[in-house]
C-alpha cells in the first residue's frame, strides 16, 4: 500500500502543516517595543492558553509590512494611521485601525554631531520613513522651529534599524527613533531633542486587514491576539522583565553590552487603548496637505476599535 509522506513518521504531512498554516493568525510585528508584549506573549505561552495560534512575522520596515498586508500574508500589522489611509485609499486591501499603541519616537542626533540644537538641523539630514508617522513628525518639528518644511533634508530610511545605525557611524545628522533604539542612542551618549510622548496626536495603531473583520472565526482570533497583548504587557511591567534583555539582543539586536541597562530603562509597556477619530482626522489633514489623499476621502470606515475579550 503507498505511504503518505510523513505517514508513520508521528510527524504531520505536508498538507496537514499547509492547513495548519493557513488557520493560523499571521501578524506582521517590527522590532520595537510595541511589538515586544506580542513576543512575550508567544515566549510564555499566553497565546496557546488562550486557544489561538499566533505566527509573528518580524518586518524591519514599515514598507515591508505594507507588502505582507497587501499581499494577504498576515491578518494584523503594527503600522500607523497614515500609513493606514494610504494603503485604505489604493482600494486594493480594505484596512481597518483597531488598537492605537503607544507609538513614541524621539529625534535623536549622535553624540559626535554636528547638531546640538533644532535650529542647526537646516540643511541637514533626518532620517525618516516617508508618508509616515516619522514624516509626521518631522513636518511638526520644522513648524515648532519656525522652519520651512523644506529646510531639513529628509532621506527616506525604512528600517529603524538602519536608521540607527547611521547615527552611530555619524552618516546621518539626525532620525526619529522608537524605543528601544532611542534610548539606546542615549547609552550612547546622543542627544534627544524632542520627544513625542504625551503628545497629540496618537498616531500608531494596529491595522487589521478586511477579513480579520469580516469572517468570524478570524475575528475571534483577532480579538484573542489583543487579549494576550494585554495580558503580556501587565506580565512585563509585573514580574517579566527578566526577560526583556534576552528579546532586546535577538529581535532588536541591541548589542550585550547594553541590553542590560537598556531593559531597565524603557519605560512601562501600556495596554492597547482606542483608536480615536480625532488622530485618524489628523493625519487624513496632513496628508491633504502633502498632496496625497484622495477628493472626497473620509476615514469613516477606518477605525473600528475591537474590545479584547476578559476570560
């Protein structure tokens, strides 16, 4: 009698890891501390306790989880309101913001620079991601400094990683950082200038895509995966932050010498919130300005916040 491949092997056949794959709830992450309670929560457990298969899918860049998005290849994305406009307004992958995070960044010049103040950022460079939160900002910081817009420079460097390596090896003037890379540049000895914490508005989300939404049995999965977001990010600030040195070396690649004192110092890792209309209004005016939203757009059908489920 023929054998299946894998039959008898105790192991499962390549269609039965197919399937598996296929059920299983793929969430595009990049190395930040947002996406760090995800991870902790795959590391401990969290995940198949609550009944759901999450498979993390770690992308350096913001371009890079637009892809997967558009693509179909994960059902959840850690992205930004923008970003989320964007991609809405192309009509080829209906998107939806359904938890805000804390999304801070902070400009950072390297300790070596040439930058001690933001006014001696004219006709320099600043590392950003374009049409994106750090664009975002970068267009608020020149308006905070009374410069033109076009006074800074701004190379698009997608990955956060890069980004922060150009500042060590001075190839860049400036960049907005998330954490832990902006504290990182600080052990360092760089500068931060500005920071975003606290202020408004809150422009980092999870973005899901239609099917998350629409089909039930994804969105129960979806809701799940918030749920351990939330239980992990408790975990974290409680009893887990042994751990977080551990994450810091091999998802951020924070070198051994500093992720240590790094782990101590990134600030407490906050429980998902709502998305609001009023940030969602923001960036949809911002990206009026630059040109890049379509006549007649609204973000009606962008926010749809999901409430975690409690058991």
């Amino acid at each position: 009698m023929p054998v299946a491949c894998g039959e008898g092997s105790g192991g499962p056949t390549a269609e039965e890891v197919a399937r598996r794959d296929s059920a299983a709830f793929h969430v595009a992450v990049m190395p930040v501390a947002d996406c760090l309670p995800l991870h902790f929560a795959q590391r401990t457990g969290m995940f198949d306790s609550l009944g759901v298969d999450v498979r993390l899918h770690t992308l350096t860049s913001q371009l890079d989880i637009d892809t997967a998005l558009l693509r179909g290849h994960v059902m959840l994305a850690y992205s930004d309101l923008i970003r989320a406009i964007v991609i809405q307004q192309a009509d080829t992958c209906p998107v939806v913001a359904v938890a805000a995070v804390d999304g801070d960044l902070a400009l950072v010049t390297p300790r070596r620079g040439r930058v001690r103040t933001i006014p001696q950022l004219r006709e320099r460079m600043v590392a950003v991601a374009r049409h994106s939160i750090t664009d975002y900002w970068s267009d608020r910081l020149t308006d905070t400094a009374s410069m033109e817009r076009d006074a800074i420079f701004r190379p698009q460097i997608n990955a956060v990683g890069v980004r922060t390596a150009m500042l060590i090896n001075g190839t860049m003037d400036a960049a907005f950082l998330p954490e832990p890379y902006a504290t990182q540049m600080t052990l360092l000895g760089a500068k931060c200038h500005l920071s975003t914490h606290q202020l408004q508005p809150r422009l980092a989300a999870f973005v899901a895509a239609a099917p998350a939404m629409t089909d039930t049995a994804r969105r129960r999965q979806l809701a799940l995966c918030l749920r351990a977001y939330d239980l992990a990010a408790a975990r974290l600030n409680a009893d887990g932050r042994d751990s977080l040195p551990s994450m810091l070396r091999q998802l951020c690649h924070v070198p051994d010498s500093l992720a240590d004192s790094l782990a101590t110092l990134l600030p407490p890792f906050a429980r998902l919130d709502s998305v609001r209309r009023a940030d969602a209004d923001a960036a949809l005016r911002w990206l009026q300005q630059r040109g890049r939203s379509r006549d007649g757009y609204t973000p009606d059908t962008l926010i749809s916040n999901i409430t975690p489920p409690t058991y």
